[in-house]
C-alpha cells in the first residue's frame, strides 16, 4: 500500500495487532511444494499483512463472516446473507437502464430500498457515558440516514448499556477504540472472544445494515459498494477524521450490526470502505483514555429521537 498523509503504517499496525492469531500461520501457505525462497516468503507475508491493515477495522482476510486472523473484530456474527438489499436494489436500477448500469453504482432512495429498517432523518445528539464520564456525539442521519439510525435505535433499545470496548489500538500510533458487541454483557463471555456478536432483534434474526457513504457532490448515498471496488473517486462527505464515529463490519459490506468505532487521529485510508456517521463534539479527552475492558454505562439520545422513522 502506499503511504499517504494520515495513514496508519501498515507494518506498525500488524504489529499493533499481534499478529498472528492461534492456529494462523505467518506466512500464506504456496501453491506447490518445493523450496521455499526468502523473497517469494517475504512477498507472501507483505501480502497478508498489508490485506490485515484493513481487517483490523474489522475486516478478514481469511474468510467468514467475523473475526479474522490479525485480531480485528467485526460487528456481524456468521456469514452474511447471499443477497443484500442494498446489491439487489442496485441492480434493479442498473437493470432499467440508469446511467449507472455501464460504471459506477447507482444512488438508492433509503425510504424506498430499506422500509424495514431503522433511519434518522435529521440529525441526533447522544451521549455516550464511559466509566462514569460522558462522550457527546452528533449522528448525522441527513448523510447516513441508515447507519445513524440503526445507532439511535439500538441505543432506545438499551442494546449498548453494559457493553464494553474490547479493542483499543492506540500504540504505536493512535488508530480506534472499537465496542458494543451485544455479547459484552454476558459475563461468561471473555474479554478476547468479543468481536463477533450482532444485534439480535425480536425474531431471534441478527440484523443486518448495509454500508452507507455518501460521495461528495451526490444527492444519495451509495449502498453495498466499497468506492474503489465500485470506481468512485470523489470522496465521502464523512471522513475518518480524529473524532469521527463509524460501523464496525466483516470484510462483507453489508454486515454492519451493533459494534462501531471511534477513530483517535485521522485515519483517511478508511474513507470509503467503512461507513462514518457521527462526529464527537465533546469528550473527546474521555475517548482518549478509553482502555480495553472499560464499560459503556448508557447510551442516552438526547436530541433528535422524534427524527427516527418509521
């Protein structure tokens, strides 16, 4: 990968993350057997580790749904469903010929596309109190109407209360402080283990949302599609600025559950990728001393709940 203002070292972060985990060998295994030469292994063990760069926000290198190798914990637990509503919308629209059919995907109405789930319109205030301490975060549902509102709802559901960060990466350089899996509040559930729980809704279904960003200079958002892999070029209109809020998700776009994360620097190279929603306007000094294991006392919308439809 190259390097840019703002990004992450990718080396510094593998090691951050200490790779590898059980089980997981350093290096990819060859094809064929034979001698193994320093630079074909060398090659090999910079491939997997640039591909762990982004699996530490909660991507997998490795296949499944959740947790891959390098330690990077996702939002959505078991493997995502075969057809996302945001793929299929976006392929109704192709289909009757959009301009989008021959390139880039098309915008998608979330009122339209999503009816069942959650979406802010408007913006929303929470307060998120840590270990006694409040964090003020404003949710933007006007850019990300489906990612703030899955938040605002889970958060009136009381789905964060008692959960926990159960990663935070801030050596060797400041990068997130991720939680809010579900499956923090069962005390028989170890701290390392955290990172593959989903919300669970009434049904007994997890749910699932789709990756969200809005391209700068576009009326809609993008649904179900990475910019690069999808040939966007303009960037979102939420960055991973220091501050900013966003979904934790699997390497599939569209698992984003319950889990999210707060960025500790500007870490720009996510643009694109993972779905930012939120900005903290206060606290920021209590995000800085967040430590692995610390609790998430409540989630509190204090402005903007009468925004949540349906």
């Amino acid at each position: 990968m190259e390097s840019r203002p703002g990004k992450v070292d990718s080396a510094a972060l593998v090691q951050a993350a200490a790779l590898p985990r059980a089980g997981q060998g350093n290096a990819i295994m060859l094809a064929k057997p034979g001698p193994v030469f320093p630079q074909r292994l060398v090659f090999h063990r910079r491939l997997w580790a640039g591909c762990a760069v982004l699996a530490l926000v909660l991507g997998a290198c490795n296949g499944g749904g959740d947790v891959p190798a390098p330690g990077a914990e996702s939002a959505a637990a078991g493997s995502p469903p075969a057809a996302s509503g945001a793929s299929a919308a976006a392929g109704e629209q192709a289909a009757a010929g959009s301009p989008e059919a021959a390139g880039q995907p098309a915008p998608i109405d979330p009122a339209v596309a999503f009816p069942n789930l959650p979406r802010l319109e408007g913006k929303a205030t929470v307060i998120v109190t840590v270990n006694g301490a409040p964090i003020t975060m404003e949710l933007d549902g006007e850019k990300a109407p489906i990612t703030a509102g899955n938040f605002v709802d889970l958060a009136q559901k009381g789905v964060y209360d008692g959960t926990v960060f159960h990663r935070v990466v801030r050596d060797p350089q400041p990068f997130v402080v991720q939680g809010g899996d579900p499956q923090g509040k069962d005390p028989n559930v170890p701290l390392e283990s955290l990172g593959m729980g989903s919300y669970v809704d009434e049904s007994g279904e997890p749910r699932y949302i789709p990756l969200e960003i809005l391209p700068q200079g576009a009326d809609l958002p993008i649904y179900g599609q990475p910019f690069v892999a999808s040939g966007i070029t303009e960037p979102p209109v939420l960055q991973h600025k220091r501050g900013a809020v966003a979904m934790a998700r699997s390497r599939f776009p569209d698992t984003a559950s319950a889990q999210f994360y707060i960025t500790l620097d500007n870490v720009n190279f996510l643009d694109g990728d993972y779905a930012v929603f939120g900005q903290v306007t206060d606290g920021m000094d209590v995000v800085d001393g967040i430590e692995q294991g610390d609790v998430i006392d409540s989630v509190e919308v204090i402005e903007g709940a009468e925004n949540l439809k349906p």
